[in-house]
C-alpha cells in the first residue's frame, strides 16, 4: 500500500515538474495538479508507513542515524549543484 503511494505520487510530482515551464507554465493547471497530488500521494505513503504498515519499506531506523541524516543532505545538496552547473539550466551559476 504504502509503495503504491510512494512510487505513484513521487512519478505524478516529476511529471508536475517536467511539464512545468517547458509544455505548461509554471502556474498553469497542467503542471500544478500533478505536483499537488505528487505530495498528497507521498504524504499518504508516509503516514501510512508509519501508522499503518506492518513491516514498512521506509524504516524508521532509516532516519535515526546522524551519519544517514548527513548522507542524505549531502546528497540533496550534490544534486542542486548539479543542476545549478548544467549549462542549459535556467538557474546556472555560470
């Protein structure tokens, strides 16, 4: 249950995003609504695996680790140096 919510809202979010500003503007209906029900559908998986799942695919123990915690902002950060460095980006830094 909570895989379905998970995969189904995080592909509805990146369909959101990839229209927006290249096939649809940024606040048009055709981009929003996806990225809207993207995070209804990952709050769901989320409040599912915590109240609802018998043996949830995101552990907890995932989140306790101060070393798992800095793994995962590093990564978040790699990835908006990235995308800032790709020279057909809208937001370069160059």
């Amino acid at each position: 249950m909570g895989g379905f919510f998970f995969i189904g809202g995080l592909t509805s979010f990146l369909v959101g995003i990839s229209w927006a500003g290249i096939q649809f503007e940024w606040k048009s209906a055709q981009a929003v609504t996806p990225m809207i029900i993207g995070v209804v559908g990952v709050t769901i998986a989320i409040i599912w695996e915590i109240y609802g799942a018998r043996e949830p695919f995101l552990r907890p123990s995932l989140f306790c680790s101060v070393s798992a915690l800095a793994t995962y902002a590093c990564a978040l950060f790699q990835g908006f140096i990235v995308c800032l460095s790709c020279p057909n980006s809208r937001w370069t830094l160059c």
